[in-house]
C-alpha cells in the first residue's frame, strides 16, 4: 500500500499527496494490523504522524505488538516513554483510559520502566508517568496483580530505596493512588512476599511502612520539580 511504504521510510511529502489523492488512511496492512500512524510512530515522526492525524487518522486503532499483545499508538508510546508523541497523541483524543493486557497507559509506562514487563530499566518513563499523571489519568488503576502503587512497591523494601522509584512512588501518592489500598492489596499476598524478602511479615510490613513514608515526605519536592518542568 503506497501510504504505508511513504509512512514506514518517512516520506512525508508523497504521504500528503497521497492522502490529498484520496489514499485511505485507516488501512492495514500485514497480519499484524499496522495502519499508516503506527508505522510513523515506529520512527517517532512526530511531523509525519501530525500530518495524519490531521487527515483523520484513527488514534486508538490496534496493532499486535510483541508477544501477541495487541496495543495502540498511546501504549507503544508509553512504553517507550516519548513525551512529545505522547501530547500529540492525546492532544488529538487518545483515550487515557483505555484497558489493554496490563492495564491503562500509565501502567505500561510504570511497569515498562521497572523492568516488570520489558526487562530494561529506562529513565525516561518517569517523565512519561509524571506528563499522563498531569493529564489527568487515574493513579489508581488496576494491574493484573492489584493496583500499580502496590506492584511497583520494591520487592526487597528493606534494600535502600534509590532518590528515582522515590520520586515515581511519591507522584502516585501526590496524584490521588491510595497508600491504604496498595497495603491492602499487599497484605493479601503478605506471606509468600515475606518469605520472598527472606523476612518476618511483621519485619516485611515494616519495611513497605518505611517505604512510604519516604515517598510521602519527598511529595512536595516532586511537585515543586513538575511545576519546573515546562515539558510536562
């Protein structure tokens, strides 16, 4: 399909032509159901997606992703934590809240940056959770295992907790996730997270107690540092 070839080698110009000539911008191609915006994203053409979007590109279409998983422009975005193509995205009415495998955008931001989905730490999906949290997505969204507070809580809480997962557990508390529901989630699961820590649950318990607080008494800095940050 000519628009797709234009939109996977970048070719911006030959893209508007084409769509100018009447090329129909919600096609798919291949078994995994890419249309014209998703090849574009692959290359992260903010210009080229913008163009498409404005010729009415369909912004929450599907597409198979890794492992089968089928995902939309705003997921593939979020995992990779590109801010820019992520505000065009929703600037242009993706759905912030839309389910997937693992839950809305802002869990494959969180859980793609921990390493518990892709393996590879990256820091710069804290400034893709912070940006969807300014947005207005919903802290406290459910996981497959419970909410993102409880499952981003360090499986070993009594290892020193680093200034960055610090910062990303105090913008979930700073925007609405509840530190009672992540320990009730937490306390559901207490005995095999206890023996997995090598600890007592008392001593476990106390552990994700001191966790959060830490969290809570750097929330101020993390909201003064987002008022700072004009790219948010």
């Amino acid at each position: 399909m000519p628009l797709h070839i234009a939109a996977q080698y970048q070719c911006r110009d030959i893209a508007a032509l084409l769509l100018e000539a009447g090329a129909d911008i919600g096609a798919q191609s291949s078994k995994y159901n890419y249309q014209p915006l998703h090849l574009a994203e692959f290359s992260w053409n903010l210009e080229l997606m913008k163009l498409l979007l404005q010729h009415g590109a369909p912004i929450d279409s599907p597409f198979i992703a890794l492992n089968d998983l089928s995902i939309t422009a705003l997921y593939y975005t979020c995992k990779h934590g590109k801010v820019e193509i992520g505000r065009l995205l929703l600037d242009y009415g993706a759905d912030l809240e839309r389910q997937a495998h693992y839950g809305i955008p802002l869990t494959w931001a969180a859980l793609g940056y921990s390493g518990m989905i892709w393996g590879k730490p990256s820091p710069c999906k804290l400034d893709m959770v912070l940006f969807l949290l300014k947005r207005g997505t919903n802290a406290e969204a459910p996981t497959p295992n419970g909410n993102l507070l409880s499952d981003i809580i360090p499986t070993q809480p009594h290892i020193p907790l680093s200034e960055f997962n610090k910062k990303f557990i105090a913008a979930l508390l700073a925007y609405g996730a509840s530190r009672d529901t992540a320990m009730e989630r937490i306390l559901l699961s207490l005995t095999t997270l206890a023996q997995e820590a090598e600890q007592t649950e008392d001593e476990y318990l106390a552990a994700v107690t001191e966790v959060l607080d830490k969290a809570e008494k750097v929330i101020p800095s993390v909201l003064a540092e987002l008022r700072d940050y004009r790219n948010l």
